[in-house]
C-alpha cells in the first residue's frame, strides 16, 4: 500500500476528487485522505496504551485497572484505555489496538486456555497484521495458571514485540497483588 501511495502522489495530478467504489466521497481537499493513509500505513501509533481483557469473577478487572493505574503513574502524558473486550465493539477495540503503541491483554486460565472472547478477538488482531506494536499479558488463575503464556505466544503469532513474561496472580487479586500489578504498570510506561 505505501508502495502504490508513493506512485500516486509521485504522479503530482491534480486531484479534484476521490470517490471510492464504496462509501465517502472526498471533495473538499481530497488529497489529505490520500495523505493519512500514508501516515497510517507507516506503523501508526499514539503515544497510547490499551488494556483489553475479559474476566469471570472480576479479578482480571481488578489487574487491568491497577495496572492502568501504575501506567499513569509512571507516565502521565500517555493516554491509557482500559476496555472489556466482552461489553465493547470489535471494531472500536481495533481502532484502539491501531493507534497504541502496547497493548496488554488479559485473560483469566479457562480450561487450561483463555476466555473464548479473548482468543477470538486476538484472531482477529492477527488477520490485521499490525506492525511495530509491543504487547504484554496478564490474567488471574485457579490452579493451573497457562493464561498467559498462552496470551504471549498468541500475541507472539500476530507480530507483535513481547516486553516480558507476563503478571499472573494466582485467586483475585488481593492488596498485595494489586501493588504488584501496578509495578508491572509502571514497568511497562518505561518500555
């Protein structure tokens, strides 16, 4: 795409309108749409952090937010979204992974795996093939605890930058684990 950009504005052709085979119709200025795809298909990013996550008994819930938390701690211009990916749209989550620079997903263990919301969401990410994202996991377990490293090697698989091994927590997250979430937060800022 940023190859056939490059062609179209080498060309210098006055440009009165784009009209797309389907959708907007660009009269006023249309080669600023021209323009910002050339600027999102050069590994766009904002200086951004999403948490996405789904959760059964509210522990993962209490990770991301404490999390969150530590992110906006450590560095206060970054803007940090925080979203279940079960109450929200798809498309609206895409559009959050798209303009972050990490993103972190969490994931309670399920079945020795991770919720069916959030596997099926990290499918989609993966068709996508963002590039030049980092990423990092979390989740809270029962007794088995694979989540994350489940979490890691999906998000692995959809190329994006693994900072680390990932913050699991065994049960809900109590005081103590609540503290250490939000040092995880705080290290992933400084990434």
């Amino acid at each position: 795409m940023r190859k056939k950009l490059g062609e179209v504005l080498a060309l210098n052709l006055p440009i009165d309108m784009i009209a797309t085979s389907h959708g907007v119709i660009w009269r006023e200025n249309p080669t600023q749409i021209v323009e910002k795809y050339a600027l999102w298909a050069n590994d766009y990013q904002e200086n951004q952090i999403t948490i996405l996550y789904d959760t059964m008994w509210n522990g993962t819930k209490a990770l991301a937010e404490a999390i969150a938390e530590g992110i906006s701690m450590e560095d206060s211009d970054v803007i940090v979204k925080v979203h279940n990916i079960a109450k929200s749209d798809e498309n609206d989550l895409i559009t959050e992974v798209f303009r972050s620079k990490t993103v972190l997903i969490g994931s309670p263990t399920v079945s020795n795996s991770i919720l069916h919301s959030v596997a099926g969401f990290l499918h989609l990410v993966k068709e996508l093939k963002f590039k030049g994202k980092k990423a990092a996991a979390f989740g809270c377990y029962g007794w088995s605890g694979e989540s994350v490293k489940t979490l890691n090697d999906m998000l692995v698989s959809a190329g994006f930058e693994v900072l680390n091994d990932g913050f699991r927590v065994q049960w809900n997250a109590d005081t103590n684990s609540r503290a250490e979430a939000v040092t995880f937060g705080r290290a992933i800022a400084k990434r």
